[in-house]
C-alpha cells in the first residue's frame, strides 16, 4: 500500500511511533474522534487537520511538515535556519 495521503501518512506515523488515537488527541488538546476525523480517508467522515496540528506532530515525530503532507517521502526535519541569513 503507498502512503499517499494526509490521512494515511498521519495514521501510519501514529503507529509507527507506537502512539493510540487517544495519546495523540492529548498532545494535541482535542479528542480521540477528531483524530479519527483527520485519520479517515472517507470524505464523507474526513476533516482537515490544522497548521497548528501539523506543526505539533512535526515537532513531536521529529519529522518535516512537508513529510506530514505528503509533499516528500524524506521524514527528516529540515534543519533551521540562522536569521542572520536573513537580512
């Protein structure tokens, strides 16, 4: 099965990690059946996560957002970078 979709990667990480729909409902402040929600593949039952959400899990999975998202099969973090860089 190809992980492909934001449902599936966020399901497939979760239990990667050994973490139940309830744990990660904790760290995130919200309920065991709104992870069920961005979890679900079904349209009809799916809701989208927030940025917050993601950025959260990326912390906490120490994996990149874009992993999250599906935008690069690399789940490395990007390494941060200096302000300095900035100006």
């Amino acid at each position: 099965m190809q992980i492909n979709t934001i449902p599936l990667i966020l399901k497939y990480v979760r239990k990667q990690n050994g973490y139940s729909q309830s744990q990660i409902a904790e760290i995130l402040k919200t309920t065991q059946q709104q992870i069920w929600k961005y979890e679900n593949e079904n349209p009809k039952y799916n809701q989208e996560i927030p940025v917050r959400h993601i950025v959260t899990l990326a912390k906490f999975y120490n994996v990149s957002a874009d992993y999250l998202l599906g935008l690069t099969d690399v789940s490395k973090p990007y390494p941060r970078a200096n302000p300095e860089t900035f100006d």
